[in-house]
C-alpha cells in the first residue's frame, strides 16, 4: 500500500479540550482518526491560524502519543475572516499549487469534518476539481460511548446540492477549456463546443485520444495543452514527448520508437530506451500516425493495450505506462479500407476522435488569434508592435473573405504576423505593411495551390471517373469554384466573391443563381461541397 497522508484544518472547537487525562474519552476529530486500527495515517497535513499554535502544537503531541508512525505537518494558514469564501478559496487553491502532491507515491485524504463551512465547502471544490488529488474524508463520534476514536469514512458529496460550490465549478471548468485555448477568446461555437468536450474527456479518461486535422490546424498546441492541464490537475507526472511520425522511416522507425539493445544492427554501438519508454508516467503525442508503417503500429496496439513492447534486438520485453495522443491530417477510415492502416489500432484511437477545423472555417477566430500572435511576438522579441485602426480593419476584411485560403491554418497566420511586427520597427503596422503582406500571402497561396492541389481537390469531391471526364481547361475554374464555396457561408456569399468584377459592371445580377447552374454543369450542388 502506498504512504497515507491526510489534509485538514485543526478544529479551533472540536479538537480542544482540558488538559487532562479525561480528554482521551471526549471524540477530538483530529486526534480521533489516528487512532484506528484500519486507518493508518503516515503523515498529517494539519493546517492552522497563528493564534491558534498552541492548540496545534498540543493536539499534534497527543497524536504522537497515539499514533507515532503518523509524521505530524503543521502549516500555518491565517484568515482575515475565516467565513468569507473568496479568501479562504483563494488561499487554499494557492496551498493546493505550491503542495508538492505526488499522487503516484502517496495517497491523499481531504478531512472536511474540521474548520468552517465555508472552509469544508472549499476543500470540496478543489478536491472535486482535482486541485487536492484525494478523496474526502468524513469522520464523527461514536454515539453513546466515551469512544474517542469515533468513525470514519470516505465520501462523495453531492455537487448539486451547492449552488455555490456549483457555480465555482462552473467557473473552474470554463478555466479548464480557456487554459485549452491558450486563452484566446474563440467566437467559433462548434470549436468551442468541441474544446468543452476535450476537457471533459480530458480529465475522466485516461484512453487514447485522436485530433484531425489539417497541417497547422493546432494539433500539436492543442496535445501540450491537454498534457499541461492533466499535469496542472495532478492526474500525470511524467514529460511530454511529442513525435512527427512522418520522419520516421525505414529500420530507424522501430529503434527511434522502441528502443534498441547494442549490438541489435550495424551502428547499435549503445542502448537506446526509445521515446515509448521516455514517456514513462507521461503522455506521447504522436503526430501523423497515419504515416507509420504496419509493424509499428501492431507494436503501438500493443504497447497502448498492454503496457509492454519489445525493444529491437531484445530478448526481454520493457514496459511504459504512459496516455497517447494522435495526431493525424489523412483520413484513417479511408486509410484502413485502403489496407494502408490497421483497423484494430484504428479501432483503439477512435474513442474519442476530434477533427480540428482549419482557419479557413473558423474565420470569426482570426481577429483573437490575431491579438495572441501579436501578444507571442512580443514575449518572444521583446517588443510590442499593434495596429493602426485602418490597417487593422483592412487585414481583418481580407483574412476573414472568402479570398484569403489559409491553406497553411495558423502557421500561415502566425508567420503573417511574424513578418507584419518585424518590419514596422515604429511600434505600429500601417496600411503599406499590411498591402504588401497580403500581396505576399496571395503569391504564397497561388502557388502552394497549384495544379497538383486542383487534382486533389477535385478528385475528393468528384471521384477520379468523373474527374477524367472534365478537360483541363475547365479544370482550374472548377477547383477554383470549389474553394471559394468551402470558404464561404452561403451560395450567396461565394457567388459575389465569384463574379466582383462582373458584377461591378451591371446594375443587378442574382450570382446565387449563376453559380447554382454552373455548378449544375458538373452534377454538384451547394449542400454537396459542404459535407464532402
């Protein structure tokens, strides 16, 4: 059994008495659950007021009398009013921080029969919150006897009969999802309704989770945040270690992943632990799954199921508990149909699966993103750069129009940025910055869209039957089209972005429904482009 350590304030009422032998038949709480034969207390975490030293020091010399084997912690905690709940809150969450808990090693028991209401109520919430990473612990006298050990016992309150303690839950766990954001204040509803539901599955489960994706739709940040926030809450000790599987190739995969004995191929001169074993007590993220070859990822199944994995040239097999995150931008359904993926590991990641969406489908998030990637350039240069408000306007309506791809995500956004900040060494981006910038961006996009993009594309919405039927020339319009209906809200929307020039030049024109029968020409419709 691992080490016990209990937490809880000394009772200024309950945990006095005379100075005499007749205070061993009076039930004192503190003293009272040491004193059980089925209760082994290891070390006691007694917290206390200044005034109240005295007592403290005498309840902690009887529970040395009783229970020896109990190493006594006393920690001075003063309150102003002991019944205001934003101090004793605000207070107790910051002992809770600065605690050294190592739930691996040690056990922990919040006792919540001593100190106020407001105090137990408290030491409810963070331990619901997992701030204390224990059970509560409830103890009382023994009625009818002069018992003064009394009875315990661990419990699980119900939160919903607090309506305080649930709204500060409510709070902690909108902390939660905004520490997922980084703290950007994201306006995208599905996106934030997804982040909600990771924080959920976040801190309850301990199985594998899979982000999609494009590239730079964040799901390396996303990974860290979730391993930070675990870490925060005491549900993970170990490191993070991050893995791009798409550079692992060849025989280097299973030695980088698995680990190696010496002599286990040409150039083993040494050991290798492998990163499995380096995330030990931790989380792996492994990005690009889908990029692994099919006896890596047997090995992966194994390792996530088992623990267990054989490391190259070892006759012994190693062992890492650690929680795995995946990271993929390909389709792993399509992928185990194609017998590129294996469907039992497939099966295993699919749990709990969350497909990260572009900046493109987001475009309401552009502006927080904007001031975070200016608030990051800042603390990585030293330097605070901003706006002026036309520039500010004008690159905000471009980044949000259907014009503007962000075939790169927030790589594309970031690096923007980067570039807007470093060359207004003013302080301030003006409106010849941002021209030039968005001159840049649309040169960068054209040609990463090229016509190696235009076949893809047209290929996933079309099918390559359908696709051989269309000449080139049509070709290039057609997937042209095609984006800009992705990137809009409506048919009404692309078709303006579609015709401007056009447009400009007559007095009315109803674009919807020129672009509803140019689409018709190749058998597609709006609802189509949106759902494949």
């Amino acid at each position: 059994m691992k080490p016990l350590t209990v937490i809880g304030f000394l009772g200024s009422t309950l945990d006095a008495s005379k100075f005499g032998p007749t205070r061993w038949s009076k039930w004192r709480p503190s003293v009272g659950l040491t004193m059980h034969e089925d209760l082994r207390v290891d070390r006691f975490v007694m917290l206390h007021g200044t005034a109240h030293k005295r007592l403290a020091d005498y309840v902690a010399a009887d529970i040395a009398d009783v229970s020896p084997e109990t190493r006594m912690d006393l920690r001075v905690l003063d309150l102003v009013d002991p019944w205001d709940f934003e101090e004793v809150y605000g207070k107790l969450l910051d002992f809770a921080r600065s605690y050294p808990f190592d739930p691996e090693a040690e056990d922990y028991l919040i006792h919540i029969t001593t100190g106020t209401h407001v105090a137990q109520i408290c030491l409810f919430l963070l331990t619901e919150a997992r701030y204390l990473p224990g059970r509560l612990l409830q103890t009382q006298p023994r009625r009818g006897t002069s018992d003064g050990a009394g009875v315990w016992t661990t419990i699980d309150l119900d939160l919903s009969r607090y309506d305080s303690i649930a709204t500060r839950f409510a709070a902690a766990s909108a902390e939660s999802t905004s520490f997922l954001k980084s703290g950007i204040e994201t306006r995208n509803s599905a996106f934030n309704r997804m982040i909600d539901e990771i924080e959920q599955v976040a801190l309850r489960s301990r199985a594998p989770m899979l982000l999609m994706g494009p590239t730079g739709a964040g799901k390396s940040q996303l990974a860290r945040r979730i391993y930070e926030l675990k870490r925060l809450k005491h549900q993970i000790k170990g490191p993070f270690v991050e893995v791009n599987c798409a550079t692992l190739k060849g025989d280097g995969a299973m030695s980088a992943l698995f680990g190696h004995r010496r002599g286990a191929f040409t150039g083993a001169i040494a050991d290798r632990p492998g990163l499995l074993r380096a995330a030990d007590g931790g989380m792996l993220f492994l990005d690009e799954i889908g990029e692994l070859g099919i006896d890596e990822q047997a090995m992966i199944l194994r390792a996530i199921e088992d623990k267990r994995f054989l490391p190259v040239g070892a006759d012994q097999e190693a062992a890492s508990d650690f929680q795995l995150i995946a990271g993929t931008n390909r389709d792993l359904g399509t992928a185990v149909a194609a017998g590129a993926f294996r469907d039992d590991l497939y099966a295993r990641l699919n749990l709990w699966t969350f497909a990260l969406p572009g900046l493109a489908e987001r475009r309401e998030d552009v502006a927080p993103n904007l001031d975070y990637e200016l608030d990051r350039f800042a603390e990585r240069e030293g330097l605070r750069v901003g706006f002026n408000k036309e520039a500010r306007q004008r690159y905000l309506g471009f980044a949000t129009s259907p014009e503007a791809s962000w075939l790169g995500n927030f790589r594309d956004l970031a690096a923007s940025v980067t570039r807007m900040a470093t060359l207004s060494p003013t302080g301030r981006i003006d409106v010849d910055c941002v021209e030039a910038e968005i001159a840049r961006l649309r040169r960068l996009w054209s040609a990463s869209a090229g016509v190696d993009g235009d076949a893809a594309l047209l290929d996933a919405v079309l099918g390559a039957e359908r696709l051989a039927a269309i000449d080139p020339f049509d070709r290039v319009q057609l997937a042209e089209t095609i984006r800009v209906c992705r990137a809009s809200r409506s048919l009404s929307e692309a078709g303006r972005a579609l015709f401007a020039v056009s447009l400009a030049r007559r007095t009315s024109a109803n674009d919807a429904d020129r672009l509803r029968k140019y689409l018709a020409r190749f058998d597609l419709d709006w609802p189509a482009l949106q759902t494949v």
